[in-house]
C-alpha cells in the first residue's frame, strides 16, 4: 500500500473510531453503573441526529405526522449539536425513569430490565417513524460555515486529503472524551459516580444519593450518543429512524473489545474497530463489519475479558 493512501486510510479510521467511542462510553458509563446494557442507547443516538437536524432549520420530508414542517428557528450548527444532544440526554433520563427505574426499585431480574430497554428503543424507532418518516435526512452544506471541504494532510507534491467533516468529528470525540475522563477522574462527581458504581449500598450509607447519579449517568449517556449521532448524521446522512441501529450493535461490541466497564477500554476499543475498517480494501468493502466483529472474536479468545478488562478468578 502506497504511504499516501495508508496515511489516508489511517487518518479515516481515526475518525470514525473517535466515533465509535464516545457512543460506546454512553454504553460503558450505564454498565458500570448498574451493570445492564441499555439497549434504547441506539435508539437515544438516532433521536440525537434528528434533534441537530431539525434545531439547524432542517425540513422534514412528505409522510409522517409532521410532513413538511420546520422549526422557526435556524440555529448555528455547534449550538444546535450541543442543544440537540442536551435533549437526547433528557430523553435518556426519560427512558430510565419508565424502563429502569421502575424495575430496580422492585429488585427484578436483570434479563427484564434488558427486555424493558429493547422495548423503549422499538417504541422510539416506530414513534420516529410515525412523526416524521422513514426518509433519508442530509444536512446542509454550509453546517461547518466557510470551512473547506478538504484539508490536506500531506505536501502539494503528495496531497492526502481528509475530508473536513472527519477531521471535525475528530477534534469533537477528542474534547468529549478529554472532558469525560476529567470529570469522572478529578471531580467530586466523578469521585462520586465510581463510588456509586463500586458499591451503591454502601455509597447510599455514606451520603451519597445514588438515584440522583444514576439520573445523571444516563443524561451523560444520552448526551454521548446525541453528540455521536449528529456527527454521523452530518458526515453521511441520517438513514431513518433505524439509523442508529447498526451503531448499537457497533457500541456493543466495542465495550466487548474494550472491557465491559472500562472507559480507556472504549476508546480504544472504538479505535481499534474503526482503523479495522479503514483499512478493508475497497473491493471487500461490504464485509468491513465482518471484518471488525471478526478482529473482536480473535481478540477475546485470546483475552476473554477484553484489552483492557480486568479479568477474574471464579472461586471454587
């Protein structure tokens, strides 16, 4: 492989890894939490992308309850994205209120609280549907402003150009993810968050109000997945109300990767995935997510507890 292209295809898979992990970390954050999956994260990301979409002055298309309308407002693109994902985050809160809360509160068997979880999503995904569609939704050209189509990587005698979108999509994912591992690592929030997730009786007796956390957690969550799935969104296009689909199951297997629980873990789990994909030749490129589940079950025969999980010894 030619430097160039490889400098290209790496730089490409940096991106879409960038994304990869700050949808995983909404997934990681609930596990660590209250060690479930919550499998309505897919769904809060699809909600994410429509929410930036229509707050960025977006029409809606001819089916669906709200077929041809618009916001009166157009928002600046940044400003939407953070408005759109503070909304997908209380949307989250929202699913924990109805779909988990209820259930822990009655101590139900965790296989239930996944079963509640895949339901919200399937609710979510059809009401989208039933508002606004199942068509193809494309944000504007201009979303970036004056900014160029293009960067160039390399020389004039050499260009490897990246495309603006990717390399913004980058720089987002890398203050997210810096941001997030200050909170969780030098905050009181933070210091409160790995209590509750160590042991939440016990944080419970010291203080520690463990609902008010967890309520927290899942705007967090929601907020990460509204933020990836804008980012998306404006890269390719938000592909319907099952747009966010195929990403819950990326997110899925980039906590495997990573190790369930652990936050470093996501992001290199999404990382790995994403260089994983890059580099599947174009031929071959209807396979890549073969291809990347196929490097996760490689790696965990070899590391059951993933790359940077911890593992554990059952005792007899």
């Amino acid at each position: 492989m030619d430097f160039t292209v490889f400098l290209q295809q790496f730089l490409n898979g940096i991106s879409i890894g960038s994304v990869y992990a700050i949808f995983a970390l909404g997934y990681t954050l609930v596990f660590s939490i209250l060690g479930i999956i919550n499998f309505a994260h897919g769904a809060v990301f699809t909600l994410g992308a429509y929410f930036t979409y229509a707050l960025t002055g977006g029409k809606f298309g001819f089916n669906g309850l709200l077929a041809n309308a618009a916001l009166p407002i157009q928002l600046p693109f940044l400003v939407a994205l953070i408005v759109g994902s503070v909304l997908a985050g209380f949307a989250s809160v929202l699913i924990e209120r109805l779909a988990f809360r209820p259930l822990r509160i009655r101590k139900a068997d965790p296989l239930l609280t996944l079963v509640s979880s895949l339901g919200m999503a399937v609710l979510i995904v059809n009401l989208i549907q039933y508002l606004v569609g199942a068509e193809i939704y494309t944000f504007a050209d201009n979303i970036y402003g004056n900014l160029p189509p293009s960067i160039n990587f390399g020389s004039a005698d050499r260009p490897v150009p990246i495309r603006t979108v990717q390399v913004v999509i980058f720089a987002v994912s890398a203050v997210l993810v810096a941001i997030l591992t200050y909170l969780i690592s030098f905050t009181r929030i933070g210091k409160a968050l790995q209590a509750v997730a160590e042991d939440a009786t016990t944080a419970s007796l010291l203080g520690i109000n463990t609902e008010r956390f967890i309520t927290l957690t899942f705007f967090l969550s929601g907020f990460l997945a509204g933020v990836a799935g804008t980012l998306v969104g404006s890269s390719v296009s938000i592909a319907g109300p099952y747009f966010g689909i195929s990403f819950g199951l990326k997110g899925l297997g980039v906590i495997v990767l990573g190790g369930l629980g652990n936050i470093p873990g996501a992001v290199l789990g999404g990382l790995v995935i994403g260089l994983a994909e890059a580099f599947v030749p174009a031929d071959y490129s209807g396979y890549k997510e073969a291809i990347a589940f196929a490097l996760l079950f490689i790696v965990l025969l070899v590391r059951p507890q993933g790359l940077l999980g911890r593992s554990f010894v059952q005792k007899v």
